[in-house]
C-alpha cells in the first residue's frame, strides 16, 4: 500500500514514520527545518525549529543536498533562494500564507510602478516574484533597525503586512505607505476575549506579535517577533505569561520553561482554534515522510527571479548587521 494513502488520516501502512524519516534523512543527506509554528510532532524531530529567515541561513550553512522545510511556501522559496544547490521540498504544496496571497506579484509590480518616487520595504512574508520587485526585503525584528538607516523624507511603500507597517510607522514616525495585507492567524485574536482573561490573569503580561491589529497590540506588554516573544517569555520574572500569537510556539515555551504557565490568546468566541495557522496545519509526518521519500513536492525558482529576490534578501542581511547574531532572529 502506498504511502500517500496515509495522507487519508491514520497510518495504514505501519511504517515507524519516525524511523523512517531519520533513515531518509540520512540516505539523502537532507536536513529537517521547522518553523514554531508546526505541530509539536515536526518540531521535536526537525534539525532546526526557528523562525523562517533564521533557519535558511542556518540549512545554508550546511553540507546537506537536501532541505526539508516544514513551514510554508514562502518560507521554502527563501531557503532555495539562499541555497540555490540544494533540493529544496515542503511536505504539502498548498502550505501558503494569507499575506503571500495578499500581494499578487502582477499587482504588486503595477503598484510600485504608480509609486516611482517610493523604494519599497517589504516583509519577507511574500513570494519570491513579490521579492524580486522590492528594494529591501525585513523581517519583524530588523523592520525597525532598518528603517532608521533611510533618510526621513524618503517616500516608502511597506508591504503586504499592513499591521506590522502600521506599529513601524508608530514606532518610527514614519508614514510608509501600507499595502492592505493582513495575517488571518493575528486577524483572529478578539480584543474583548482578550480583556476577559487579562483580568482573570491581571499579573500575566501579553506578549504579541506585530502582525496583530493595533486593537491588540495596544494592550501588549512586549511586542516582536516569535523568536522575541520566545526569548521575553522564558526571560520574564512572571510566571504566566498570554501569548498573542500562533499557539504552537507555545511548545518551544513549555520545553524550555515547563515551571511557568504559557496561555494562548483568544479568538472571538474564547475557545476557538481559529488563531492556529491552518496553511502550517497541512504539514503533517505523513507528508513529511513522503517528500524525503520522492523528494517532492519540489520548490524550484526561475533563476532571473531568484537572482532580483536575493538583492534586497542581501541588502536585509547588511542594513541588519548584528540581528542576526543576536538573541532575536527571524520574522
């Protein structure tokens, strides 16, 4: 029976799925990265679990010919963008992302193309088209540093997260002009559901994520990016700590500080699973098995955008400097 019946639910087969992806990982010299958005099951076996920027440069440093990524589309386009010798597979092709589909690169470029007196800052959260028509590509946590390097009556257009460009432009006191692009896990959080459990909590600070509306944000102790909201959570003298963001980061919580209590900011009804990514969802060991397998789904892109995307990845990687040897890393 063929593996990809699995993919039904279950495991009909009987594989040891977790032997054998340890056994492909090694018969094809892959290496296994997980975003702290997947399940707990694809952590806890990957390589490397981080954020997406963080674990491409860290698969580029290796000697693997192979990268597996357990994240999104996006996500696995950047890790061949930085490695381009190497196959590079994500376990379910349809593991998109809600601000990937939010900035069509056709309508991106017509819209950079009205706007010739602005250079454009876009969130690594896009396609690599969408890249390859940017000036400077951020991160959540570099957004900022970057940002202060660029002349103050310089026009700029941020994409396609229009809540993070909204916290910059607050931050900074700029005014970038913003895409209207949003992340449906962030979009999920319901402020009044979360006032109710800030006063059943009154000395758990939230920690958010800034792709969260301002409405959230607003009432956040801390504000960053995941690996930030990691390192301030394990860091935090507060035993309880709401976290306002993709739950299953809360796993890498727990592991490192099983002492505290780590809870998951509420969706509208206060109980509901809407703030769990459901593109990260489709990547399930199943699928993971199967890819190692037959190395496929493959990500592949056409050089002349892969070449144009790495310009402004580059000039990231420079106007960030030090980040990414710091204690934040990532988006």
């Amino acid at each position: 029976m063929d593996a990809r019946i699995a993919l039904l639910g279950g495991n009909p087969t009987g594989l040891d799925l977790r032997a054998e992806i340890d056994r492909l990982r090694i018969e094809k010299n892959a290496v296994i990265l997980a975003h702290y958005y997947q399940d707990p099951v694809l952590q806890d076996l990957a390589d490397f679990v981080g954020d997406s920027l963080d674990l491409s440069r860290k698969a580029a440093a290796t000697e693997a010919d192979v990268i597996a990524f357990c994240g999104v589309r996006f996500m696995a386009e950047v890790a061949k963008i930085m490695s381009p010798q190497k196959t590079v597979v994500l376990p379910d092709m349809a593991a998109g992302c809600s601000l990937e589909d939010s900035c069509p690169p056709e309508e991106f470029g017509a819209f950079r193309n009205a706007h010739p007196d602005h250079i454009s800052l876009t969130y690594i959260n896009c396609s690599a088209a969408v890249k390859a028509h940017s000036d400077i590509i951020v991160t959540s946590s570099s957004a900022e540093k970057i940002i202060a390097q660029l002349p103050m009556d310089q026009k700029i257009i941020f994409a396609p997260d229009k809540h993070l460009g909204a916290y910059l432009n607050r931050k900074t006191g700029r005014d970038m002009l913003l895409w209207d692009g949003s992340c449906i896990v962030h979009e999920a959080f319901s402020e009044t559901e979360l006032l109710k459990l800030m006063a059943l909590n009154p000395s758990a600070p939230v920690a958010a994520h800034p792709e969260c509306p301002g409405y959230i944000l607003d009432h956040a102790d801390f504000v960053g990016s995941t690996t930030a909201i990691l390192e301030f959570s394990i860091s935090s003298p507060s035993q309880t700590i709401i976290v306002a963001t993709e739950p299953n980061i809360i796993h890498q919580m727990q592991a490192r500080a099983p002492h505290k209590l780590f809870i998951g900011a509420p969706g509208a009804d206060g109980n509901c699973n809407c703030n769990m990514c459901p593109y990260m969802a489709l990547n399930t060991l199943e699928k993971l098995y199967v890819c190692l397998r037959d190395l496929a789904p493959e990500i592949t892109v056409p050089e002349e955008i892969r070449e144009r995307a790495k310009l402004p990845l580059d000039r990231m990687l420079m106007m960030a400097g030090a980040v990414s040897s710091a204690p934040v890393k990532g988006d």
